[in-house]
C-alpha cells in the first residue's frame, strides 16, 4: 500500500482521506486548521504539523484545498517543494486549464511529477463505484498508481497529456449542468407567474425530457460533423426557435420576471438572423461560440 501525503481536510479532503484510509493506504495528513487533520486521526490518519511534514513522509502527495491560490501559497515554499522532489504530486484542487497547466510546469521545472484531477463528484459519491475523477499530465504515474485512484473513484479516467485536459472538460461538463440548473430556474418562475403547479411541470418535464436529449445529442453530432445548415432532417430553424424564443422573452417581460436567461441567449439567434441563417440548423449557433 502507498504512504500518502495530503493538504486538506475540508469536506471533500476529509471523503478523499477517509475513503483512502479505507483502501488501507498510509496517510499524512495536514490542515491548516489543525482540528480537522486531528479529527482523521480517529480513522487512521497521521496528523502533520506543517505540509512538508506530510510530504517528506510520503510517496504520492495529494493537495485538495479550496483553490490554487492557497495551494500555490503551500507548495511553492522552498521546504515543500524541496520535499516533493522525485515524487507524485496530484492536485485534486478545482482550477482552470490555464493554472493546472501553470502549475504542472512548476511542477516539471522542480522535479516533481504531476497529475491534474478534476472531481466530478460531491464528497458523499467519493469512493463510489460510478464516481468519475478525471486526470491530466503524466500518463505513467497514472498507470502505475490506477487502482489508488479508482479506490476513490471507480470510473475514473487519464484524459490526456495536456496538464488542462481534466479541468477543461471539467468546466465542460459543468456548462451542460449549468444549462439545466438555469434552465430549471427559468421554467420554475414562469410556472409561479403563471400559477402552474410544480410538480404539473414536473409530469410534463418527465415527458418533454426525451425530446429534449433527443435534440441535444442531434445538436452534438450536427456540430461534430459540420452539419449545420437547415436540410431536410433539420429538427427546427433558427427561424422556428426564434419565435419560441421570442414568446418566452415577451411572457417574462409582461410577468416582470429577471429577463437574465433570454437577455444572455436572445443575443446569439438575433445574430444568427442577422447572418442570415433563419432557415438554418440551431447547429449553427455553434459558429458565434467563438471557438476553433
Ligand atoms: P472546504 O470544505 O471549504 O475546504 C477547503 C479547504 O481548503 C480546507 O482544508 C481549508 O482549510 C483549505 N483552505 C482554504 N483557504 C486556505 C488557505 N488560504 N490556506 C490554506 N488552506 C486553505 O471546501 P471543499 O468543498 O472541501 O472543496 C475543496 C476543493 O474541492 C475545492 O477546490 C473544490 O472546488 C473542490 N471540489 C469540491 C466539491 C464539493 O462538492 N465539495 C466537488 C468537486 C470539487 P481550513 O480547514 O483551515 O479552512
């Protein structure tokens, strides 16, 4: 079993501690509020007074603080860093690509391997047997060490030699997530306005739930494959959705509802119209995303 060192025992570092404890690995653990590390000590841990104490000690470090901003604080102390030399860092810290790739480069540049995960659980799912952590960076430290981290997640996955990869997809999943939660809000004040029961909603949301996957996954592989003018297996133009959309912008303005949810969307068909793609796929809203 490997002796783990670990910064962190908020709520996700305590699952992450507990469930490796469970696995029957070593952990050294430390917190910057040392009650937190002392309270896992009741489940085998081994509390650490400073982060290179819990580093010097161990084989893999694991960091999971609130962001990288207090990670950074942690590991770029010259005792910490010196500690790390030679060994596994795998920051389970939520960032952007941009400061995983930052810090997988500090990490290289001071001798210290690096895996960049990104959680894609809360800490109730950790040790799960669904439960996906995604990783990025060094794909040989993720191999020699996979059953580690399928113990605390069992669909886990490496994404890529990219440090970003992880985080990238992370934000990405989270983007679809964000789309439902809003999308939930919206409907929900439209319900209120409108006296409409939720849980009527709800029935009729259950039944609307595969035509909207439907549409989602024909939007995924319309983008994939370029095909995004309006043809014949077109499910509804820019045109048709505009309208729909126009309706929901109206009933929210009349209701005195936060028009938030149209205003930020509105923008992307008002200037597919204005391209001239109304009798186009809602495919090709992907080209005003901005991306490659
Ligand atoms: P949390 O319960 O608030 O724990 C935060 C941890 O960061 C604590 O150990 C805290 O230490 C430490 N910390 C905060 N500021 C610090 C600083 N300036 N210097 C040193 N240590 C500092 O948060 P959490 O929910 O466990 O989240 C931890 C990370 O996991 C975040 O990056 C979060 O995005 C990620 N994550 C969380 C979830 C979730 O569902 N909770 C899901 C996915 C990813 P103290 O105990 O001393 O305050």
């Amino acid at each position: 079993m490997t002796t783990i060192g670990f910064l962190g025992a908020g709520r996700m570092g305590a699952a992450l501690v507990k469930t490796l404890l469970e696995a029957d690995h070593g952990v050294h653990v430390w917190n910057r509020t040392a009650e937190k590390a002392q309270a896992l000590a009741g489940f085998g841990a081994i509390p650490e007074p400073t982060p290179e104490r819990a580093a010097e000690a161990a084989e893999i470090v694991i960091v999971n603080l609130l962001d990288y901003e207090a990670s950074d604080a942690q590991l770029r102390k010259p005792a910490v860093a010196e500690a790390l030399k030679g060994k596994l860092l795998v920051q389970l810290t939520s960032g952007s690509p941009k400061t995983a790739r930052e810090t997988g480069k500090w990490a290289e540049d001071h001798g210290i391997a690096y895996l960049d995960g990104a959680i894609m659980a809360t800490p109730n799912f950790i040790g799960g047997a669904e439960t996906v952590i995604l990783y990025s960076g060094s794909k040989a430290h993720f191999n020699k060490h996979e059953a580690l981290f399928k113990a605390l997640g069992g669909k886990s996955a490496f994404v890529g030699e990219d440090f970003g990869t992880a985080s990238a997809l992370d934000s990405a999943l989270l983007s679809q997530m964000w789309g439902t939660l809003f999308g939930t809000l919206q409907a929900l004040a439209i319900c209120r306005a409108e006296d409409i029961e939720f849980d009527t909603y709800a029935g009729f949301l259950t039944a609307a739930q595969a035509i909207i996957d439907g549409a989602s996954q024909d939007l995924m592989e319309r983008i994939r494959d370029g095909r995004d003018l309006g043809d014949a297996e077109t499910l509804a133009t820019i045109a048709a959705h505009s309208s729909a959309f126009h309706h929901l912008r109206d009933l929210v303005a009349e209701r005195g509802l936060n028009p938030a949810f149209g205003d930020a969307l509105g923008g992307l068909l008002e200037t597919a119209l204005r391209n001239g793609h109304q009798d186009d796929d809602f495919a090709v809203l992907a080209r005003f995303m901005g991306a490659k």
